[in-house]
C-alpha cells in the first residue's frame, strides 16, 4: 500500500511538474507574441514616412518648371503695351500742324512787326512770319493797308504784283508802307495801321506805329527781302 501510495505521490508531483512547464512556456508564448506585433505594428510608420519625404522631393524637383513658365508670360505682356500709345500720339500732332498747308494766310496765321525806316524820305517797314506749326501762302496780290477810322487804304507802289510767297517756320515777308506821299502840310495824325490779307480777311490786326501823318499813302508788294520793300516814288 505505502508502495502504491508513494508512486502516486510521484506521479502527481511529476504531473504538477510538467503543468508548470507548460504554464510557464505558454505565458513565454505570448510575451513573445506581443513584442513580434509591437514590432510588427511599428514596421508600418516607418513605412508611411518615406512615400512623405518622396512626395516632398517630387515638389522641389516641380519648383523650378513652375518659375520658368511665369518668365515668359511677363516679358510678352510687357512689349506691345508701348506701340497703341506711341501711334496715337504721332497722329494727332502731324493732323493739327498740317491742317492749313497749302492754304491761303490769314492775319490772324501770321506774327507781326513793324520798324521805322529813314530811306525814301521815311517808312514803315512791316514784317509776318507764320505762326507756330502753320504753313500758309501769302498771294501775289497787294497787301491790304488802311489808316483810321474812315478806312483810307494804301495805293500801290509797284505798277506789276509780286509772286505769291509761302510762310513757314523762320521764313519772313516784308512790306514797305510810306504814310505821307504829298509835299503839303495837311493831313491826319494817327498812331496805328490796319493790315489784312486780301480785302476779303475777316480777322485783320491793328499794329502800333508811333505818331505818323497820313496823306495818299503807298504799300510795295510782299518781298522776301527788306531791302526790296522799300517804297521809293
């Protein structure tokens, strides 16, 4: 009995033994199964970042053909912007300067000036130029010349009319007007003289001349030369 007692005993403790070692070698399992997951689940982050760092490379490497397409779009921009701006100024200057070429002067066309002169016993000499960007023609046909308020006209000089002349820029026309022609004492005392292109200008200018007395006064024909407007008797 003792015999078959104690080998019990033996075969329980042997039996405890070995579910110990299995208990053990179980919990050994699953220790070891959690770290291979824990290693396993970190495997994946490491993963996820490098398609990140290739994404960001795929955008430097994008950069630079992005800042090449902008350059040309400015520069073309930039060059026909000039050209509408520079043709519609040359067109309307070339317009108004040119508007009276060709065209017969009026008084109000021209500049004046007159200067006392000493030869042939004394006269006016009377200059015009054309004003500033008009080109205009003085006709071959007497100046209009007329003194006070009854409009007494000059007679002519010359027995043959002048050539016509066309004023522009710094070209000058002169006349020569003598107030007095008679050897008398009479006549009127006056201190200016009306001049106008043709008796049909309707703009003719008033030119101060100092105190002159007028009697049967004469006028040459426009000449391009002073020393051709001299009214000589």
């Amino acid at each position: 009995m003792f015999g078959n007692r104690n080998r019990r005993s033996a075969l329980l403790a042997s039996a405890a033994l070995v579910g110990g070692a299995l208990l053990m070698t179980a919990c050994q399992d699953t220790d070891g199964g959690v770290d291979s997951g824990a290693a396993q689940s970190s495997s994946p982050s490491a993963g996820t970042g490098s398609p990140s760092a290739s994404a960001s490379e795929d955008a430097a490497s994008d950069g630079p053909s992005d800042a090449a397409s902008d350059a040309p779009t400015s520069g073309a921009s930039d060059e026909p912007a000039a050209s509408p701006s520079a043709g519609s100024g040359s067109g309307g200057g070339s317009g108004s300067k040119g508007s009276r070429v060709g065209q017969v002067c009026g008084a109000n066309d021209l500049s004046w000036s007159t200067r006392s002169e000493s030869q042939a016993g004394g006269y006016i000499l009377v200059m015009a130029k054309a004003k500033s960007g008009i080109t205009c023609v003085l006709p071959a046909a007497l100046p209009t010349v007329a003194f006070g308020s009854d409009g007494t006209e000059a007679g002519p000089v010359e027995q043959a009319v002048g050539k016509q002349i066309t004023l522009s820029g710094g070209t000058v026309a002169y006349a020569g007007v003598n107030p007095k022609t008679t050897n008398t004492d009479g006549g009127k005392e006056l201190d200016s003289i009306i001049l106008a292109i043709g008796n049909d200008d309707p703009n003719p200018v008033s030119l101060k001349v100092g105190t002159i007395t007028v009697d049967k006064p004469v006028v040459t024909n426009w000449h391009t030369a002073p020393k051709d407007a001299v009214p000589f008797n």
